[in-house]
C-alpha cells in the first residue's frame, strides 16, 4: 500500500495545467515549495507558468478548503483534496459557501502522510482515517484499498472512561497552554465566519487574554459552533504550537451528533447540517 | 449557612415564561433561588449564554420552552432541542457535571409543573453544592482607606 508522490504530483501539475490552460478556471488550490522538503505550503497556481512551483509529499497535510472561501463568489477553482478535505468541501457546499459548479476537485487517493512537526504517520487516531476522496471529479492515482480503517472515535474511549473530575483536570491542564494565537481558527475549513465571536466586543463573549477562563469560553463555544460540521480532518491539532489535543473534542462531539442524529458531517452533498436541521421525531432523551 | 445556589432560569416569553407567572398568580412556592430572563425563543438562546453564565457564577442553569410542536414559531424549539443536548454533551465531556444544565418543557398552563421543576431542580444543584470549575475568581473589592 505504499504511495508514489512523485506520480501524484506530475498528475496533479498535468490537470493543473490543462484546467488553465483550457480556461475553465481561474485558480487551481495545491501544494507548493516551502522552506524545505518537510513544510509543504499552501500554493495557489494562477496561470499555466505557476504549475511548475506545485509539489505533493507525504507532508503536504494543509486543509486547502480553508481557503475556498476566500475568494469572491462565482470565482471558478480547482481544488486538490485528500479523504478528510474533501468531506469539507462538501460541507461548504451544504452551507452554500462555495456553489459545486464552480469547482473541480482533484481528488488525491492517499495514506501514510507524516505530521511535519514530529513526523508520525497521520492516522485514525487523530484525523477520519479516510484514504479515498468522498467527492472528485477526476482522481489522480489508484484509489486506495488498504486494511480497513479502526473506528476514529476508538482514541476517545479512554477519555470516556475517566472520572468527571479528572477529565476536568485533563482539559483545564491542557487549555490553560493556550497561548491564543488563533492558529486552530486559521487552519479550520469549517472557520470562517468574520468576525468571529472571540473577537467581538459587544456582546463580549470571553476574555481575549490567553487566561484560563477566556481559553475555556474560547474552545467550549468552538466546539459547539462545529459540532456537526467538524469534518475531522485534525488540522486544529497540528497547527496547533503547544500541542493540545483539540482533535479529541471535536471527535466526541462528532460522534455523540451522529448518535444523537444519526448524520455523519460532510458525506452526502444533498445533506443539510445536523444543527440548522431539525426532526420532529428527534425524542427528548437526547436532552437527559 | 447552608449553600444557597444561584440558578439561572432563561425562559420562553410565550410558555414558560407565562407558566411562571401562572405559578406565582396561583400562589404556588417555589424557591427563591431561580433568577429567571425572559427569551423570544427557546432557540433564541445562544449556548454562549450558558456557558457565560457559569461562568460569572451560576450554580445552575434551567432553560424553559414550550413542548415539541407547540412553539409560537412552529419550529423554535426543534432546533433548540438538538442545540442544547450538545451543549449538555459538552459540558459533561469538559469535565462539568451535566445535572447542573437542564431543559424543561413547561407550557403556559403548567403552572404546577413549573414550580415542581424548579423545586427538584434547586435541590439537585444543592445537593451538587457550589459551582467552582467555571466560576471566575474575581479579587476582593479594596478595603477603603
């Protein structure tokens, strides 16, 4: 099941280049050369000279749907997505960020990419585990048939298992690290809306200062805002610069929407998302 | 002294909301405890709200709504109710005991219902005693020279 980049990225630079060349869109999302090899950055290739400047390694684990929404509306793009971004694009298409017909997906079959700061293989542990796009129109590679994926949500039993108390004492530990750099926010798909509420100062949500009080109202109310929608793609983690596990919130409250509604966020185009949605026979036990 | 708890009551102008007022017309007690605010809606209610409100010191917080199907707008409620069992979820999964958070559906008739659910409830956050995880310490006030 082992991966060629290299194929990948002559691929990936090929349809990037006919799209523009073709003049059916306008921008094409990818990777690009960062300082070196192991910092892959986001690139956006406007022209069918800028192609050239396109790389696709094990590290290039940026979310580029975060940057869908940053164009004007109607703008066409091509997007390369991996499994996870995929499932973003898709739940932009159901909030009716981004319109399907303006954009071409690249779809990139993928496993075994690396976290560029410590270099682990990304996994189910942290992210859907997905290998094949949900949502392409033309898949550059095989798709991939590995061993089936363990459950996303196995990580959390641990933190189920544990007293109310100590679970308390786990997350203010790990919230009080944060230095409120917005970094989450910035890498998050699903984060765009401006402004902000942490940034609001009538009504004044929370403290903006990075104290213990301000971080809870911060990443309580993050959770909430994306519960349903979160895609799982673990980009929060990574960007994270103090390391604190917000991909284990977000996959509780993932899993706990799919029980409670029995939806999962970003699978189906058609879908409307969990929380602006609504079923008269939703039963009041999800309230005890 | 015994702990007195502060609960937060948000209730619904349109069921709830009268349904207190049912009580209190009926002379019903209940205790003293409950400070209650007056929403349009129950979906009017953002889960800022509730985690805020822990924050600045409530021992517990009762939202009030009209039953399923009932609501003034027709479909108020049915998001509220998906919205707050999340908030409910994250609350317990932060380490929060979730018996602090409760909704109730109370309609404008059920004056008796809203008195007995704010009595239970008062004795369940009593029992609990103070909340202290959310609560922002603020420092004393200056003593004057």
């Amino acid at each position: 099941m082992s991966i060629n980049f290299k194929h990948i990225e002559d691929k990936l630079k090929t349809e990037a280049k006919k799209l523009l060349e073709q003049g059916k869109v306008s921008i094409v999302l990818a990777y690009g050369k960062g300082y070196d090899d192991h910092h892959p950055m986001p690139y956006v290739a406007r022209n069918a000279a800028d192609v050239g400047n396109i790389v696709f390694n094990e590290f290039c684990t940026a979310n580029l749907a975060r940057y869908l929404v940053r164009y004007p509306r109607g703008t066409k793009i091509a997007i390369a997505v991996k499994a996870a971004d995929s499932r973003a694009v898709i739940q932009l298409i159901q909030e009716d960020k981004i319109k399907r017909e303006n954009l071409v997906v690249l779809g990139i079959p993928v496993s075994g990419m690396k976290n560029s700061k410590t270099g682990e293989i990304i996994d189910s542990k942290t992210t859907c585990g997905l290998y094949n796009p949900v949502l392409y129109d033309i898949l550059l590679g095989k798709e991939v048939h590995g061993k089936s994926v363990i459950s996303p949500y196995d990580v959390l039993a641990e933190y189920e298992k544990m007293d109310k108390d100590a679970r308390w004492d786990f997350w203010k530990k790990e919230l009080d690290k944060c230095i409120r750099c917005y970094a989450c926010r910035k890498a998050c798909p699903m984060c765009y809306c401006d402004p902000c509420f942490i940034d609001q100062n009538k009504p004044k949500w929370g403290e903006k200062s990075p104290e213990s009080h301000g971080n809870l109202m911060y990443h309580l109310t993050r959770f909430h805002h994306l519960a349903g929608r979160c895609i799982d793609c673990g980009e929060c983690s990574r960007a994270c610069p103090v390391n604190i596990p917000l991909y284990l919130f977000h996959k509780k409250v993932a899993k706990e929407c799919e029980e409670m509604f029995g939806q999962v966020a970003g699978m189906k185009i058609e879908d409307k998302p969990t929380l602006v949605n609504f079923r008269v026979e939703d039963s009041d036990k999800i309230l005890e | 002294m015994e702990f007195e708890p502060k609960i937060l009551g948000i209730a619904c102008n349109w069921c709830t909301y009268t349904g207190a007022d049912l009580a209190g017309t009926t002379r019903l007690s209940y205790p003293q405890n409950l400070r209650v605010v007056r929403v349009m809606c129950s979906s009017r209610i953002n889960p800022s709200f509730i985690f805020r409100a822990f924050q600045l010191g409530a021992d517990g917080v009762l939202v009030g709504g009209c039953h399923p199907g009932d609501c003034h707008y027709n479909t108020g409620n049915l998001y509220a109710r998906r919205r707050l069992a999340v908030t409910k979820k994250i609350l317990e999964f932060a380490g929060i005991e979730p018996e602090r958070f409760r909704v109730e559906w109370i309609s404008a008739s059920e004056g008796n219902k809203f008195a007995e659910v704010v009595r239970e409830f008062t004795e369940q956050v009593r029992n609990l005693g103070p909340q202290t995880k959310f609560k922002i310490e603020r420092e004393p006030m200056p003593e004057k020279i």
